[in-house]
C-alpha cells in the first residue's frame, strides 16, 4: 500500500510540480526530483489544474456579478431621472422697478409660466441601454445570426514536362 502524504507535503510537491512544468520540466524529472512518482506528479498537476480553474470560475463570477450591480444601478439611475423629468414645472420671473438710488419700487410684475413635461428622453435610453447591457452579460438574448462570405481564388500552375 503507497504512503500517504502529509496535506503540507501535497500542497508543497502540487506547487512545485505545477512550477516546474512551467519551466518545461518533464514529469519524469519533476518525479525524480521529487521523489514521488511519475503517476503522482500526473495526479498532483491535474489537482493544481482544477484547482486553478475554479478559481478562474469564481473570479468571472464575482466579476460578473459586480458588472451586473453596476448596470442595475445605472438603470435604476436612469429611471429615477426619468420619473423626475415628468410633471409640470413653474417658473416664475419677476420685474422690480428701481428708483435712482436703487431701492425697490412697489409693484414689481411678475409673470409665472407653467410647462407640463412628458419626461426626458434620454433617461429612457439610458435606461434601455442598461437592459440591453444585462440582458448581454446574462446571455439571455438568442444567439445573432451572421453569415460569413469569403472568396476563393484558385490558381492553377501548369508545369511544364519534359520534352513535350
């Protein structure tokens, strides 16, 4: 029956495996130097790989993720514009008259000017491009369809034989 690696001796031989391959070490050699076998190293170098690729996986995700509470948050952003864009607004000027040492004379005229706004465009958009953006990030949209054309020009050399 093989013995059994302390978890420090496997985590230990599973880096320097995965190191030495990247230095173009050969199994064998890494086994050698090791002292453990080639069927080992093998193992050790498969682990480090699955390893290395969840944590890839993980890093996506948590980068997704932090992309997507962007996108809501751009989205949110721009619906709350929107809604604030929509209503009436009141402006309201006024005139005052000034005498000759420039103190205000009663009766300023004012004139209040009300505008009923249907809400700004541009945040819809916004908003519109924020969908879009996660639909894309979330891969719910169905695949585009694209056609690839290419030309072919084939060229065809006659030699020449000999003696004709």
């Amino acid at each position: 029956m093989p013995r059994q690696r302390p978890d420090a001796t496997k985590e230990a031989h599973r880096a320097t495996a995965a190191e030495k391959t990247l230095r173009g070490w050969t199994q064998q050699r890494i086994a050698d130097e090791l002292g453990i076998s080639v069927m080992q190293v093998n193992i050790d170098l498969r682990t480090a790989r699955a390893e290395w690729k969840k944590q890839r996986e993980q890093s996506i995700d948590k980068w997704a993720a932090e992309i997507l509470a962007k996108y809501l948050e751009l989205y949110r952003i721009n619906m709350e514009a929107y809604e604030r864009s929509i209503g009436e607004t009141r402006k309201e000027t006024r005139r005052v008259k000034r005498g000759k040492d420039k103190e205000e004379i009663p009766g300023a005229e004012v004139t209040v000017t009300t505008e009923e706004l249907n809400g700004d465009p541009r945040y819809l958009a916004g908003a519109a491009d924020a969908l879009r953006q996660i639909r894309a990030l979330l891969g719910l949209d169905a695949p585009e369809k694209s056609e690839v054309k290419a030309e072919h020009t084939i060229r065809v050399i006659e030699e020449e034989k000999p003696g004709a």
